[in-house]
C-alpha cells in the first residue's frame, strides 16, 4: 500500500512526495539483481510508503528471511532517499507478515530475470551426453 505525502507548511521547496522516494527506490538493487538491474521496486519489495513533512517511512519485505544481504539493502535504500531534498530522515523496516512470492514481481523483472532457455538447452544436451559417455566407458 502506497500513502500520499503530507505537506510540510513551514518549508518553502515543495513537499516531497511518494512517487518521489519511489523514483530514487528505483535506484535500489537487491545485490541478487543487481546485475540484472532489477530494482527494490521491480522486484516488488517495497510495501508501503509513507511521507510525513521531512520524515519518510518506508516497509519493506525480503524475498527470504534469510538474506545475507538485508543490511546492505536496508542502508542503501536509506542513503538513496536522504538524497532527495527536503528528507532529514528516512526509516526503512522489514515487515515479516506478508510474505513474498513471485507474483509480486513487475513485468520488467520477470523479463528481466528469466533463464535464457534457448542458451541453457545446448549445455544441458552436453552435460548429459558426457553422463552418459561416462556410463558407456564404465562398462
């Protein structure tokens, strides 16, 4: 769930806003996908915004309770978002009560992350023929 930013009366810059820190989240890569340039965004991690004034919340879910790399993720976000003008402070969370699947991905990262079967196909066909070589010469 996304929530509209709350102006901040007593500054004269225009507020920040969600679709803001929503641009700059699309800077953040889960070290998994970076190379893929998958974002937090595309990856469908981020679950709720929320823009108070300078103050920006931010829940967040990991694909596994186990990443390695959550620290890392939870810093970066952070970094990226105190850089847009106007936010003093920024919170990121992990939420543990909903969980992650697939379906959350966008239509960018699905494309983005699908095995090139075409590519894998030829080295499958290899692994097995040298399976079954090896069979062959055991016997």
């Amino acid at each position: 769930m996304i929530e509209t930013a709350t102006a901040d009366s007593s500054s004269s810059q225009a507020p920040v806003s969600v679709d803001d820190v929503m641009m700059v989240l699309q800077r953040c890569y889960d070290p998994c996908c970076k190379e893929r340039q998958v974002s937090v965004v595309d990856m469908g991690l981020i679950e709720q915004v929320r823009v108070s004034g300078k103050r920006v919340d931010i829940d967040i879910i990991l694909t596994t309770g186990w990443c390695p790399f959550s620290l890392h993720l939870l810093q970066m976000m952070e970094e990226e978002v105190k850089s847009i003008q106007g936010v003093e402070a920024v919170n990121v969370q992990i939420t543990w009560n909903t969980p992650w699947s697939p379906e959350r991905l966008s239509a960018t990262a699905r494309e983005r992350l699908r095995l090139p079967l075409e590519q894998l196909l030829p080295l499958r066909e290899a692994r097995l023929a040298r399976k079954q070589h090896l069979r062959e010469s055991e016997r």
